[in-house]
C-alpha cells in the first residue's frame, strides 16, 4: 500500500557525490519549505509536496554526450517558456557548474529545481552532485530515460515548465552502491560486461546501435562467472536480522520498476518502501539468457526455474575474477559491490496528473488534508 503524506524531512544523509573541500557546507543549506499536500499514515509511503512559491531558480544540466546538440531547441524553448513565468534560468555543462550554481541557489533559498536534460545517466550525475532534497526535473534526451518513462515525462517543454510551475514533488528511495547513488537499478553479469565493452570504445552520443557489436562480443568472449548475493532478512521465528545468501550468474538489485526496450525485471519493485528488490538467475549461458529473457518479455520469469526474486534493505554480491557490474546503465566498477537503500533520499518534480494515477492505483490509500497554506 502507497501513502502520500505531508510534511518534510530535515535529516541530511551523506553525501559521496560532492567533493571534500564542500561537502560540509552542504549541512547548513535548505531547500525552501514545502507546503503540504496529503496526508495518511501507513508504514509504506509515498510523499508527496507542493514547493514554496518563493524559490524562482531552475538550474538546467545539460549532457553534451546525451542528446543535448540535437535537443538544443527543446531546451531553449523550455528556458523561453520558464522566464515568461518569470523563472530565473542558468545552464550547467559540467559537474562544477552543476555543484556551485545549486550551492548558491540553496544558499539563497532560491532553488525551484535542477533539470537533468540527458539519459539516465545524467540524473545520476545530477543525484550525485547536488545535496540531499534538491528537487530534480527529468528532461530526457538520451538515448534512453527509464525514469522519465516511469515518471510519464516527455521532452515537451510546454509539459515541463507547467510542471516546473506547479510545484509538485514526491520523494523516492535511491540505491547507494559503493558510495555511489543510483535510482533504477545495479546489474552484475552479462549486462554489466556489455555496458563494459560499450564504454570502453566509446566516441560520442550512443545510439541503440551502438549496443550491437558489444553484445555480438559478450556472447563470444564472457564465461558468465558465478555470484554470491549475501542479503538481509528478518527471520520469521526469532525476528531477527539475519544475512542470507544466493548463487547465480545474473543479478539485478531493483529500485524502480523499470529496464530498456520496456522490459521489468522486478515488477513488483516499489521505489517508495525502503527495499530493493533482487532477482538472481542461476544458470550461465547464451541459450538460458534466451529462456530468462523470454519469461521477462512475458512477464512470467517469477515462475521459471532458476529464477529466485528477494527483497531487503541492504545487498552484497561478490564474484570470482574481474567481474563488473553497472549503474542504471553505466559502467560503475568491479565486485565486491555493496548496496544500501537510502530511503526518500531523491525529490522529483512530477504532474500532478501522475500523482493522481498514484493515488488511485488499486493498492493507494490516501486521505487528503490541504494545508490552509495551499489554498
């Protein structure tokens, strides 16, 4: 069950993506206040809030690798339609500018939100190098945006500036992965040496093609390792926390419900409830990674053999050899990887459209309370 609730957290957790020499001044910023939406209560909750008017600053991070060239114009037409909602608007092309114009717009209390125009991999970047709490918009223009697909965002400005204008945000669970934030998912297997491979050779934008001949090089040359998945449990009997443990050779840790060509590996995945979820795939070959991934296409991979589907708040794999593993599409390193869940640690801005369809899914209970501020 899915709650929206008001209210707004004053807890900063830590935060690997800004350097040394700032990341201590980041514990004196706040975002501005948020005005109250809804409210319930249920162990399971998804937040949901309404900004202060007063913050006029949207910061807009441009990935020149992922699209930005030909979504020049989508981005000038969403900067011409913020100013005339009189919205003050500056451009970020690197990490630097990215990281001293938000230090300054929260300083100032100012910050109405950090646009990611890029993939999925430029949210990351985003995620990594703002601080805790920063409203974030999704504009997407990579080759591929899941979070944009899950959010129901496209890269329509006259969309994006209303959404920009109304003010509405939800707070979703990240995954921190080696000190690493990420939002959709890690992989480790066959994927993760594709997006290996991939990165490796990289010259520029990727476009779908560009998967083909590292795809064509993992089914050659990888041997498919096997995986240890150590995980936390409560034990049924004794209530306890115990540390549990899997073996495969494919296994994904699942935050959002979401993975290219439309597939879900963890449709049960909810990104609201303080877990990830971790499908293991035991066997290591080209012909069972064709049997996985017809189940996945049709949805009924939780009852193949082989297949084993857990959920917890914290996760370990660990693996024989060089073996990687990747972050929401992108290279992220090597095993031993270590992932925790950081519970409501990434505000996104949303419509309010896609709020409403939350709060009336089958499994929403909400109760709506509008603050007197938002009336």
């Amino acid at each position: 069950m899915i709650c929206l609730i008001t209210g707004r957290s004053s807890s900063h957790l830590p935060h690997p993506g800004i350097s040394p020499l700032d990341r201590h001044s980041f514990a004196d910023f706040a975002v501005p206040p948020t005005r109250p939406l809804v409210l319930a209560d249920n162990s399971k909750m998804l937040s949901a809030e309404l900004l202060s008017n007063d913050a006029r600053e949207v910061i807009l991070c441009v990935n020149p690798n992922a699209g930005w060239w030909n979504g020049r114009g989508t981005v000038d037409e969403l900067i011409r339609r913020l100013r005339e909602q009189d919205f003050d608007c500056t451009v970020c092309e690197d990490v630097q500018c990215l990281h001293d114009a938000a230090a300054e717009s929260i300083l100032r209390k100012q910050l109405r939100a950090v646009v990611a125009a890029g993939g999925d991999g430029t949210v990351s970047l985003v995620l990594n190098n703002t601080p805790p709490d920063t409203p974030i918009l999704v504009l997407p223009l990579g080759t591929e945006n899941l979070l944009s697909k899950y959010l129901n965002l496209t890269a329509d400005p006259a969309l994006l500036a209303r959404v920009v204008a109304d003010g509405m945000s939800v707070r979703l669970d990240v995954g921190e992965a080696n000190g690493q934030l990420f939002t959709l998912m890690a992989g480790c297997g066959f994927d993760a040496e594709v997006v290996r491979r991939l990165h490796r050779n990289r010259r520029g934008k990727i476009h779908h093609l560009s998967y083909a001949m590292p795809i064509l090089d993992s089914i050659l040359n990888y041997n498919y390792p096997e995986l240890t998945v150590y995980y936390e449990e409560q034990d049924a009997v004794t209530g306890l926390i115990v540390e549990r443990s899997l073996t495969g050779r494919w296994v994904f840790v699942v935050n959002i419900p979401r993975y290219a060509r439309g597939l879900n590996l963890a449709p049960q995945a909810d990104a609201a409830d303080g877990l990830v979820d971790i499908s293991v795939f035991e066997d290591g070959s080209l012909w069972s990674g064709l049997w996985y991934l017809g189940g996945i296409a049709l949805g009924q991979h939780d009852v193949l053999a082989g297949y084993h589907r857990v959920r917890s708040r914290a996760v370990r794999v660990e693996g024989v050899g060089r073996v990687p593993y990747q972050l929401d599409g992108d290279p992220g390193g090597e095993l031993p990887l270590k992932v925790r869940v950081l519970p409501q640690r990434m505000r996104l801005l949303v419509s309010q459209t896609w709020v409403a369809t939350q709060a009336s899914s089958e499994e929403t209970a909400v109760t709506r309370t509008l603050s007197p501020q938002t009336t």
